[in-house]
C-alpha cells in the first residue's frame, strides 16, 4: 500500500438508528460533535434515520414506518383515485 494516502483520524464510532434506537460500533473517519458512551466508553455520535435493523430489505417488513408522516400523506391523498373492483 502507498504511505500516506489513509486518513489518520480512522476510528471507533457509534451509529444509532433513530427509528427503533439500536446502537452499533464501526470504525469510520466521519466528523461529528456529538458523543455516546457505550459500555462505559465514550465514542463519536452518527445518528442514522435507517439501518440494517430497521430496513424493509433486511427485516422482511413490507411497511417503511416513515417518522415524518409521508407515506400516509401520500395514501390519504391518493385514495380518492383506487380503483374500484
């Protein structure tokens, strides 16, 4: 490997899935002013809307649970137009 082209601040960090608050360490070099002490250690912060614990893909859920309303704003206003059968 070439010396040199690696970022030095390669480290630790806490990501939180903001939907269902499952917390996972990963290394990154993401800057962030927030912190998380997990097990007594404190790690930078990334707060994430989406993970691999709360996707539809990996969950098998067919319902995105969206936090801003959007999804039931979209059926509400489209309802009028569903096909009868």
């Amino acid at each position: 490997m070439k010396a040199g082209i690696h970022p030095e601040n390669y480290r630790l960090v806490a990501f939180k899935d903001m939907s269902n608050e499952d917390v996972f360490l990963t290394k990154s070099t993401v800057n962030t002013k927030e912190t998380l002490e997990v097990d007594g250690v404190e790690y930078p912060l990334i707060k994430l809307e989406i993970s691999r614990t709360s996707h539809p893909f990996y969950t098998g859920k067919t319902k995105l649970v969206d936090t801003a309303g959007r999804i039931d704003k979209f059926k509400n206003k489209y309802s009028k137009f569903k096909k009868e059968e």
